[in-house]
C-alpha cells in the first residue's frame, strides 16, 4: 500500500435553498438514510441536521437545514431563518439547491447565503424528473446555470436517485485533507429523540392541512429501549391554541389515532423492533410567537 492509499479527506457541505426544493431529499438520498423528514408542505425542515456520507477515504458531513423563506412574521420563522443562515458557517462548500422550473426572491435570497459563506458554491438542479420533455431541461439548465458563477453545475433526481454519482464526485473532489470529522460508524450528530420527534412531526404535517402544522412541535419524554423486541416512546404534541389540540386530537381520537398508527409503523421500520408509541397533546398558549420558545424548540 503506497502512502497515498492513507491520506483521508474530509469536509463539511450546506445543502442551501429556498423550502420545498429537495434538500432533505436530497440529504437522505446521498446517505442513502431517511435521516431528515421530507412532506410535500414548503418548512418542513425547522433544525440543523448533519447526516454522514463516506466514501472510502473521503469522509463528509452534509447538513440539511430549513429552507430560506423572506417575508416571514413569527418568531419561529425567524429562529428557522436563523437556522438556515448559520448553516453556511464553518463549512468548506455551499450547495444551493433549486428545482428545475422556477426562480423565485427565496431562491435569490438563499444564493446570498450561501455566497456569505465565501466557500465555493455548487449549483444542484434538482426535480429533474419532473420535466416530461427532455428537450426543456437543457435550456432550464442553462438558465439556471447563469445565475451565478457556480463550482460546478449538476441536474439530479433526489426522488428518483438519479445522477447522483456525479454529484458525489464533484462533493468528494472539493473536501480538504484531513482526518475524519466523524467517528467511522456516525449517521448524524443529532441523538435518537430528536430523530423520533422529527418523525412523528413529520405525519402530523402529512395528515393535517393547511396552517396548523406551522404551529405544531413535538418532544419526546420518553425513550425507552432496555427491551430489545419493543421500543416504549412517549411523546407531547404541543399546539398553540385550545382549539387547534381538538384538532390534532380529532373525531373521538381519529386523528391523533391516524397519525399515531403512522408514525408507530414507520418508527418499528427504523428501529427494527416493534413500537409502543403514546401522544399526548399539550397547548402553550402563542409558542411560535415567542422568540425563547421558539428557539428551544426549533
Ligand atoms: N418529483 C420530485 N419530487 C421531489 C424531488 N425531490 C424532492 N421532491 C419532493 O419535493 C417535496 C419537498 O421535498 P423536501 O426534501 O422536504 O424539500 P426541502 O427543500 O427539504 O424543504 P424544506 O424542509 O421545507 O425547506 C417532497 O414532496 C418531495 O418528495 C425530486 O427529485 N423529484
Ligand atoms: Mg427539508
């Protein structure tokens, strides 16, 4: 084994963008991990999450964040911007992800962030399956191509897998020298109770409509899995309003009981060990109002 064989090289990399455009998709496609909850809702991501990618002497930390969204009034949206900003820290590429079709002020404004940065942007154009004909993905490629004078420009399907290779050689080709960041075997940087909460508030953003689940957040009480063949998790749903908790509560329990059933089937699916899963619903009267609130709980 020659001395190259030895050197590693590792790096941190922001996947940037405005809501809804694929990055924790994209994040959980790379890793291929579903380690960052992905709904057809724009904000779904609220936190900062790092999930692990190694390939052979390359190691990199990928960090999934909310996405940048202007014009935003609550507290909660200004701690998620807040996410979304600090995410470019310290990193060593910004990768702005767009979707294929449109430019919007939030695309702009995450371009900005990502610039902040001053590290190398990479341009992913993501949704590319989405174009039925072929012959307009060139031109919308190109397009997007010139907003900026990007590291490189790659068109991927996160959904559907597709060109990924390419992008993870141009992700590997850029991480400095270095030892690994993370332990060999780490997934991510966020424990176990944050990652069941994420999925819990992931169904419940499925299955409600419209405002409520911007108003919406989980904590898990209890995580109990001294039994290797079942998992105890006890968990609050905290609302805004008394009325929104008969929501989430629903017809003599129908709701909480369809997203309970959900979240219980996709958690014993992860954790490969049957579930008991309990939800109670809590109000604290005006949280995403509240900056303090807000932060401890985005
Ligand atoms: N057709 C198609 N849909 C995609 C693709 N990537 C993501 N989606 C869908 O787009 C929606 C948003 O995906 P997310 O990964 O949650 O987007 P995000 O950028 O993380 O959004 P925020 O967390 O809200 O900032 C979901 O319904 C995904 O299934 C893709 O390559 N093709
Ligand atoms: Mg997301």
């Amino acid at each position: 084994m020659s001395d190259n064989d030895l050197t590693r090289y590792s790096g941190l990399v922001a996947l940037v963008g405005r809501p809804n455009v694929g990055k924790s998709t994209l994040l959980n496609a790379l890793i291929d991990e579903k380690l960052s909850i992905v709904t057809p809702k724009p904000q779904t991501t609220r936190h900062r999450i790092v999930g692990v990618m190694g390939n052979g002497n390359t190691q990199i930390g990928l960090i999934d964040a909310p996405g940048v969204h202007l014009g935003t009034k609550t507290a909660l949206n200004r701690v998620m911007n807040e996410n979304a900003a600090t995410s470019v820290t310290g990193v060593d590429l910004a990768v702005l992800v767009v979707d294929r079709g449109r430019w919007t002020d939030d695309d702009a404004a995450a371009l900005r962030n990502a610039k902040a940065s001053g590290v190398p942007v990479g341009l992913v154009i993501n949704k590319a399956d989405l174009e039925q004909d072929k012959n307009r993905l060139l031109p919308a490629i190109e397009q997007q191509s010139q907003r900026d004078d990007f590291a490189f420009v790659v068109p991927v399907s996160a959904h559907r897998s597709d060109n990924l290779e390419a992008l993870t050689s141009e992700l590997n080709s850029r991480m400095p020298q270095s030892e690994f960041l993370f332990d060999d075997d780490a997934l991510t940087d966020r424990p176990m109770r944050f990652l069941v909460a994420e999925i819990v508030r992931e169904k419940l953003i499925i299955f409600l409509q419209q405002e409520l689940p911007y108003q919406i957040a989980v904590e898990v009480e209890e995580f109990d899995s001294s039994d290797p063949t079942k998992t105890y998790i006890q968990a609050l749903i905290w609302v805004a309003r008394d009325n929104q908790k008969s929501i989430v509560i629903g017809r003599r329990g129908s709701m909480l009981e369809q997203v309970g059933r959900s979240a219980r089937l996709a958690l014993a699916d992860w954790l490969e060990t049957r579930v008991d899963l309990r939800l109670f619903v809590r109000v604290d009267p005006g949280w995403p109002d509240d900056e303090a609130r807000s932060r401890t709980r985005a």
